[in-house]
C-alpha cells in the first residue's frame, strides 16, 4: 500500500472516530432513560426494547472500535514499508 492508500484510510479512521462518539452519545441517551424507567416499567415490553437497544448499541461501539483498530494497524504496516 502507498502513501495515498494510508491517508485515505487515515481520513476513514476520522470518520470511524466520529461514528463512535454518535454511537455513544445514543447510548448514553438510552441508558439515562433506562435508567429513570422504574423496576416494573424496566421489564416491561418498553423497558425490555430498551434494555436491547443498548445492547445492540454496545454492540455497535464494540465493532466500530474493532474496525478502527484493525485499520490503524494496516496503516502502521504501510508506514513501515
């Protein structure tokens, strides 16, 4: 991979960056409501849909952080060439 490759894939790292602080700014939405439901509302179906989405969501941040990771590590490879 060339110079050009990497400040590509620099410039997407940006991008994953930015995606991660959305990701994690929903997710703390989500937990705050949860959070405020109360214990019967919490396992109710709404709470129950709640409680997924942050799951899914934690999920998400999990593996957009993987895909930031892996292609920083390409990029240090280029970088070593």
């Amino acid at each position: 991979m060339n110079k050009t490759r990497a400040k590509k894939l620099n410039k997407f790292v940006g991008q994953l960056e930015s995606m991660l602080e959305v990701v994690q700014e929903q997710l703390d939405g989500e937990q705050e409501s949860y959070e405020k439901l109360s214990e019967k509302a919490q396992e109710s179906e709404k709470g129950q849909e709640s409680s997924a989405a942050i799951s899914e969501l934690e999920q998400a941040l999990q593996s957009i952080e993987e895909a930031k990771d892996a292609i920083e590590n390409a990029i240090s490879s280029i970088e070593l060439d």
